[in-house]
C-alpha cells in the first residue's frame, strides 16, 4: 500500500503519517522525490488503516499498489505519455524510427549511416559509443570520440541521438552530446545508474533485461520516476529462453501488456531481438502490427565488416525498402485499431 | 548423411548399398515410405563415402543432412508447399483463418459460432472434440458426438473442419469425420502418433512442442513425412519461458526461421499462444505482418462461460472486427514482401 | 473441489451427488476408476457446498483440491508409497539403482553390463528396446528382440528390469518380459497412454517432461492414478533452460518440492540430465544427499561405441566406484535427516 | 586468439605486435592489466599468423581463446585457486560456510546471529547494508551504519565478512569495513563495476546473473581479473527457468562445469536458490556433494520477521543441525572423489 503526499505536504505531516502507520505495527519505507513523497507500507496492512489515514493532514491519496508500483500505471497518470526526445516525440500518432549502427566505428561510418537514415524519414539515431560487450577483449566502444561524431550528425541532419551509458561516467558524458540516454538490458536492475539517471532531466530509454518479468521491467522504470525523471521509453529486445534458432526470443507480448498497465512508451528493437539479418523485416513489421510506439534498428554500410553485431544489421537498401514498408503497416494498423478498442 | 533411392530402387539395391556403407566401417538405418527409401549412415562418415555410393544401381541422392532432416526442406522441395484442406488450401496467396471454440460443447455452441466463421469469410473451422487437458478432473471433450457436430458445421456452412486427436483411436474417428487432423503440442514427440498420421491420407496440422527447438519441429514433420504423408501444415502456439505476463510466449521469429529452411506451410495460434483475450488481436496482426500462411483463433458465443479457456477466446465481434483488419495487414505485407526477398 | 465417494457407494449416490451439485449452479466431471468414484465439481463453488453435500449418501470425504491433484497426495495418503518392483522395492529405506545401457544394442553388451550392474548390488537393471529418438533416421530400437535380451538379464541375474514403452502396443509388450514400464519425458503429457498404463497391474517410472512444472508432473501421476495403478515411481531427469554447458538443468530441488505434497518417491537420472560423462558422478552425489528415492544411470562397456547418448554413459569401472560412492552418501545423508526433519 | 606479452615486455614491443596483425589483415583489441598485456586479435585469423607472432620480440605466449576468455583457465593457471578472505581461505581442502542474515537490520540481528554462526564453525558471516531490491518502495539496506554493525561481528567474533556492493561508491564504503565484496546477480554484467573491484586488492565474490550462460559467467570473472584482480570466487544462486515450485532453479550442474575449465573458487547459496525454507537443508547437503568449495546459507533469529527475504531464512536450529550435516557429507564427498579423479 501506498501512501501518496501531496505536493505541499510538509515534514511533519510527512511525520505523523510514517508514525501513525508503525504504531498500528506497521513499517514504512519513505521516497522522496523532486515532485513529492510516497510512503509505502509494508507487511500486509488490510483495508482499515485506510480510514486512518486518509483523513490525516498532507495525504493526497492511498493506492493498494499489489504489484508495488504505481507511477509508470495509467492509475497514476491516465493518458499516454508522449516523451519528447530531442526536437521529436515518442508515443505519439507518429511512429518512431531509430536507426543506425551497433557501434560508432568512424566518422565515416556514422556520417553514410545517417544520410540514409534521415532521408528515410526517421528522426532518431541510434549508435554506441559505450559497448557493453561480454568479453573484455572484445571491441568497447570509442567513447567521447564516438559521441563527438554522434553530436556531428545532430547538427548536419537533424536527427535526435539516442545512446548507452553503462555507468555515471558515462551518463555525464551522454548528457552532454545525445538526446536520449539508452540503459541497456544487461543493467535494468542496475539500481544505482537507475536513481542516477533519475536525478536527471534526460529522457532514458530503458531496455528490458535478458530474463525480466513485466513487472521487474515496469519497476525498473518506477525506480527511475521514483527519483523524478518521468521521460522514460521502455524497449523490448527480446528474451533469453531455451529457443537458438534466434539470438534472443523476441517477445511481442510484452507490447499489449504494458500499455495494459503503463502510460509509458514501448518500442521494438528487432535487431538485437533476433540477431539474424533475414528475420530483421519480418519481425520489425510484427513489431509494428503488434502496436509498438516504434522500432530500434541496426543500419550499416557494410554489416560483414561491423565491429559489433554485424550478423543482424541491415544494409542501407534493406532499411530504405523495411522502413516504407513499415509505415504502411502503422497506417492500416492504427486506423483499424481505434475501432477494436475495447 | 542420407542415401535417397530411387523410387524403383529394388531391395537387393538397398541392400547393396547397406553393405558397401557397412563395410566401410558405418551403421546405417533404413527408413522405407510408401514412395521411396531413405538410408541414414551414421557415425560421422567424410566425403569419400559419396564416392563409393553415388554410382551404385538404385542410388538417387545422396545428402549431407547435417540436421538429419531432408524431407522438410528447400532442398528436397524446391517450391512452396500448398495444403490442400478439403475445399480449400493452406500455404498459397491467401490468408488462412482457421476459427472456432476450443473445445466443443454443444450443438446449438458450435452452430452459432460456425455462422458467424463463416460469414467472415473464413473457410476452416476449428473445435476440439478430445482435450488433452493438464488434470484427468477437467472436461475432456465430447469425443464422437463433438465430431458429428463438427460434420454438421461443415455440411451446414462449408467450412472445412480441423480438429485434435490425441491417440490412434481418435485419429480414426477424425478421419470419418474432418479435412485434417491435429497434433497437438503435447504429442509433438509422440512418435508413435506422429508414424501413425504419417501412413494415413489426411492432412496433419502438428503444433510445436511447448518446449520444441526450431530442429526438434522440423524433425517431427520429418518424422510424419518419412512415412509417406507430406501433407502437414506447422503451427506456432507460443513456447513455455519464464515470462509469465502471458501464458505462453508466442515465438514468432520461428515463422521466417521456418521458412528460410522448409517448404511447409506455417499458421499461428495467439489465442493459446498468449492465453488473455486482450492480447489475441494484437498478436494475430503481428502474426500476419510477420508472414505466417495463417491464424488459428478461438471465437465463443460467450467466452466467460467456457468450459476450457474461456479467458482468451474472442467474442463474435471482436473476432468479427479483428478478421477484417488482418485482411487488410495481409494486404499491405504480402505486396511489399514481393519486392524485399533477398 | 473434489467428492470423493466411498467404495461401496452404489450408482444411484453417484447419481444424486451430481444432481445436487448442478441444481447448484456446478458443472462436475466424473471420473470412476477400479476402486471407486470422484467426482470433480468445476466452477469456484465456496465453502457452502460442502454442508449440501457431505451428508448424502455414499459420500466419503470432501476435499479441496486447489491444484486439481489429490491421490498423489499425502492427504490422500498419508505414509509413504513404497513401489514393489519385481523382487525389490523402491521408496523404502534402501537407495533404489536403476543402472544400464541406453539402449539394448546386442545380448553381449546387456549381458555384459548386467554382469557389472549385478555384481555391484544393484536390483534394477535398464536398457530401452524401444527409443524415443528426435529424428526418424537414428537407431529406433530393437524393439521386442530387445526385451527378450531384457529377459534373459532378469532371468541370469536377479535383476529387475525396467524399460520405457511409447505406445499401447509397446506397453502390452514391456508387460511381457519386465517388471516395470517407463513413460518417458516425450510423453510425460500423453494423456491417452497414461489412461492405458493406468488400468493395468504393473508399476510405472513416469519421467517428468522437458518444460513440466511441479503440478503438471503430478497431474500427469494423478491421470494413472485416476484409473486404479497407484504403483509409480517419479523420475527426475533435467528440464530445458537457455544453459547449454549441459543437455540439461538437472532440477534437484524437486525432490524436496515432491517429498512436500506427495507419498509417491521419486528417483533421479543424472545421466540423462547431464549428458555428459564427468558430470555424472557429481551430479549422482548430489541427487542422494537431496534426499532422492534413487538414481537412473547409463552404463555402458564402450560408451564411445554406444549407438544412442554414448557421451553420457559411465564405464564400467567409473559405475562401480560411484556406486560405493552413493552408497556412502546415503548412509550419512538418511541418518542426519532423521533428525532434522520439521 | 590472444597474444599474451611478457610481464617486461616494452610499448614499443607491444606495438610491433599490433602493427604485425593489423598488416596481416586482423583488428586488435589491447587489455593492459597492472601485471601484464594481453593483445586480442579479432577477425578468425588462422593458424599461420602464429609463426609471424611468437618470435616477436615481448611475445610470452600465443592462445587459441575460443571462449574469449584465457585468465579464468586452467590452462592459465593450473593449479587450483585458494583464495584468502580475512584470516580464512575459500578453495582450499575446508568447506566454506558463508552465514547470516539477507539484511542488515540491526546490532542486535546481527550480533545474535553472528553468536550462533561462530559457535558453529563457520568462517564468514554474510549480511547485506545495500539491498537490491527489485522495488524502489522495498528496504533497502541501512548503509554505512550496516557496515559498521558488520565491522563490529569481525572484531567480536573473528568471522570474516562478505557484503554486497552495487556501485563504485558502495565499493568503496564495503573496503573499509568488509574482508570480501560481493557483486550480486543483477550486477553480474555491470562491466563498468566488474572493471572497478578488478583495480582493487579485495577479495570478490561473484554471483551468477539469473540467466548467465556458463561462458558469460566466467567472461564476468574475466572482466575482473583482466584488471589485475585475481582473488575471484564465484557463487551459484540459481537461474531463472519456466519452473516455479522454487524462486529460482539451483543449477548444480555448473559446479563440475566451472571446475572442468577453471582455477576459480565455486560456492552454492541454496537460499536464494530456492528461496524456500523446507529446501535449503536438502539442497545444501546436495550442494557439497557435488563438489562445491561452500556455502552461503541465510540464518535469521526470526525468520518471520525479516525484513528482506524471511521465507527463505533458516532458524539457529536448523542451520546448527544442517552445519554439522554438510560436514559430514564433505567428509564422505572429499574422501571418496580423490579416488574417482579421472
């Protein structure tokens, strides 16, 4: 059970709150926000500590939050939420493309991948500059460097930035260049990059981790509006399961399910999700059809040549012919969809 | 590594062909269909071995079958497979809908439903007579008075009828009854059934396992195959994983991963494959942007009142609605795809 | 809810039961097996019921089955099941050792590893004539040869033999020459076979599925069960997970998980649930100290030669060091438990 | 492959290596570690680019690193690693027994936990001041006071502390007071934190994430140790699979399989493996059966009233009763598996 403040509460109405609750043998565990203060209550407490409090000073409402979380659900904020990522949207009418390589190779790499991209008619850019990679000896990225040729495509094309820190470090550097911090699957529960991230005032593409459940994902980002930063986009990349004739098993579900719950934005990325060129269109289309707010896609010059990834990127021709293709689908999807809602 | 013999193979061909493998230091296993025999040498032989078979009297073709699988594949059938299903096909330029209850319960159920299939325009109806159901206390299907009914439904409306056999008897009674018969995903590795359906003239809809790799599907269309009976459409029906947010997770990677190595039709079920009705729209329309020959879905005059999965079968409207915008997906994916195929 | 009835209840008292509890408002499926009759009432009934029902005549007990499972419980059953298989018993005190070829390859090979199995004071001796392979073209068996092998083992040696059917005919088969008929994982959710094995007199070793839960095994126990055999024996053999380091995630902790609702023992299979010879031992080890019932091993005289899973079986002289070895673990293992038991 | 230099080996030396393979057509990728470098040739080159390299002048040791990973080998150090935490060692011939409580809570908690700890034998005291938890709105650990709780059992008790960190700060707090950090599950592909306990002289305990494959387990150990810090001991805890009768799946399979290819350390925590009470005591007992150098065990004075995880804690009786059973089987296990050593 959650006990949400209001804005104006004071410290000591905050006070007498937390004690009332821990002398009807209750414990609290109190966050404070840059907007306001959620006091959650543990151990069970049935229906009758309702009438307790919410009649006390400062209490602006009591929510049973079963699943423990409360800002990423439409409870909370009932409309959709539309992030704004630069000069562009996320979960808009528009669909939202984000494309480009694995990994910031060279200036010429990313400068080709962008004139394609942005004469496509996407608005984002994707590209690492921090790798996580599974091996150390394994290619990490140019950092700064990479970042300095992303903040180039900015100013030549317009496009928006969207890219991975995998620590503070990194975040600060991010902020500096990019429009969109990305924190990849390996650290969705990486709870101090989380609240760092939080503490901000960048809009985070959250990735959902290898084996996490909905609602480990959902509280991954509640970790993140739990410190104030509300600009969170979730991204499916698919899962780890049993299955090896893809990467990763790609997980469309998960995109009914969380606008089921949650105001928040959810994208695609079929790329990582399958890891095989061939199935990148199929499943980009699925992605689409299934109601995604977009796509994240890997685009490179030359995929055999790729530091990173090379096996599933496509080529400039794929991603021109995949991405008029997918606007068709949005078209005859959404227009259809107003009408079945339920 | 397989041996394909000619149709007219003599036995004393087969025979000399055993020996020279034999003698050659490798164990064979013959496998004999109603159209042709196929040898297995196992154990690793290199390539010289093609050289001292490929010029015996009988000797076809011989394949490095590194998954041990031949039937299945682009290489054994170079075109597309187009199933014929009673009066109608799955596997060609049309959508296949497949729509019906789970499970048949009565007469005046499966007639009303059947009305509403078939003024869609769906031409195949679905309805289980036996249930394979997870405790021996649940409802295990009508049994031959569930298939009459299914026989009315087709007589009635023309629809063409595809139902579930769990056993050797049941497949029997289907056979009296339906255009082709099921295996479901418990008993895609029952293969004794799989042989059984693999002497008979009827096509097979064989579901994948909950836990089947990509290999383990193929190789149990190999197994009815090998048999004789090249009529089998695939279905996807969602893999068990650790998500729980449904119940199921529906795989859809395996479509384009099916149809880069097989020639065989394959259809997708979201109504198992999610288990929440809210999520069979969306999952159905990403199945048919992700290029799947068909959709299986589940369609009750009053899903509440089921009595096996109620929870994710469509009402006669939604399923009404939802038929109309995959027609439409279709549509729009089939024309592009053309033009994409690598 | 399950109505158990008592044994001696006429059908009239089955009659009025489930009269009563459809004029209610309850579906209820009736299952009667050898000794007597449950009946299922589907729906949610509440507490209420109960009092219309429990005076009636014929009615034995009430229960409420939340899991649909009652006669694998210890509700139902309140000591432990001890399963006589041919002249020894497994589930008593004694650690139970299942141990054997794979499959029946020749008489030399079962004769020789009999030989081994007996000397070692092993009961039980395994080997499969009719193998349940991936692909129609691996070696399928030697299928009643290789029971009459089987026989001459049982007959020379003392030992008790054990060997897994995949169909009805299979099963009248195995009932002729062995003492115990293994369902194998492929089958675990077989329903119809499990029906069959459930209506005759012979103990049955029911492996659990690659992808089965808790309650999906001991439902597939409750179908046999449900048909009169109460003579089973689980079986533990590794499920499917995305680790690869072994062909399978040998689950141990199943075996407390079973031990904690049901009476039925259980034994382990390390070879199959490894597939890797150097785990097999360790993985043995561990499978007694959890508290298993006893353990399935591969042993075979030329594991290299074996002609299905040779990468798993033990040679002769590593199957006799960890024979001793178990039994050592056993010892230490059931002393110390006594005690600590809650 | 990988170039491993000489610990004396110049820049210029190490130049020349990269320019020799950057002109033969590969990448490189360049780890330099506080004792030596280690040059990554990516690109599959083939055998021959060996006799351009091992006669370069610096060039200690040419590597087939199929895995990628080279320091965690046996084949890098061939002996067994005995890693020393505070005045103990783990890895040694003694088993290891890690106890306490999940969380911090209090000096009381703690004190009397560490009582019974200490009494029993044990070595290590565990107990968590930073809590990762999967809500924002959970306990989540009390920090440096923690800490300081924990500093205050080693000086009573003379117990060794392991305690959990999640970032550089939390790294940097647990030096002062602990003898070992522990990088949990969820941080177990946090690289950026890898690579920082990697530059420090603290012992590490490394848990694996929840869905690590084998490789990716010991590529983490990799990332630590290619910064210099070899004193690494890695912790099973469970995977995440379909199953749900416990709160993870125990893979004790990978204790043979880490001890195959490793030097490393390998401890089971069977308490949040399973996250049962009733289990810990049989999958303890199974875990050093298998092979396991320790154990972690959480150890609550009362179970039902902690604040983090007390479903699965073990009372002081159970875990006094279960410490001199795990002894026990060590005995038996250790004595017996010298002689099976193959």
């Amino acid at each position: 059970m959650l006990v949400i403040m209001k804005k104006e509460a004071s410290k000591e109405e905050v006070c007498l709150v937390e004690q009332t609750i821990n002398r009807l043998g209750f414990c609290t565990n109190t966050v404070k926000n840059s907007t306001r203060t959620i006091i959650s209550i543990t151990g069970n407490p049935d229906q009758a500590i309702v009438y307790y409090l919410e009649n006390l000073p400062g209490v602006a409402e009591i929510i049973k939050a079963t699943k423990s979380y409360i800002l990423v659900t439409k409870q909370f904020h009932s409309g959709k939420s539309v992030i704004k990522v630069g000069s562009a949207e996320i979960g808009g009418s528009e669909l939202a493309v984000i494309a480009g390589p694995c990994a910031v190779e060279s200036k010429e790499q990313v400068l080709k991948t962008a004139a394609v991209v942005a004469k496509s008619g996407a608005k984002f850019f994707r590209g690492g500059a921090f790798k996580p990679r599974t091996s150390p000896y394994s290619f990490q990225g140019l950092g700064e460097d990479g970042l300095k040729m992303l903040a180039e495509v900015r100013e030549r094309f317009g496009l928006n930035i969207i890219t991975e820190a995998m620590d503070e470090r990194g975040v600060d550097l991010v902020i500096k260049y990019a429009d969109c911090v990305q924190i990849g699957a390996r650290n969705m529960q990486n709870f101090s990059l989380l609240k760092y991230v939080g503490r901000l005032n960048i809009p985070v593409l959250l990735k959902r981790g290898m084996s996490a459940t909905l609602d480990e994902f959902l509280l991954a980002a509640e970790y993140i509006m739990s410190e104030g930063n509300h600009n969170i986009i979730l991204c499916e990349r698919g899962i780890r399961t049993f299955s090896t004739h893809a990467r990763n098993t790609l997980d469309l579900s998960i995109v009914p399910a969380v606008q089921n719950i949650s105001h928040l934005p959810i994208v695609v990325d079929p790329s990582h999700g399958t890891g095989r060129n061939y199935m990148v269109a199929p499943l980009a289309k699925a992605s689409v059809a299934v109601g995604a707010d977009g796509l994240m896609l890997e685009v490179h010059p030359c995929p055999e040549e790729a530091l990173c990834d090379g096996a599933q990127a496509l080529t400039f021709d794929q991603y021109t012919k995949l991405y008029e293709e997918v606007l068709e689908i949005r078209k005859v999807s959404c227009e259809k969809t107003a009408n079945l809602t339920m």
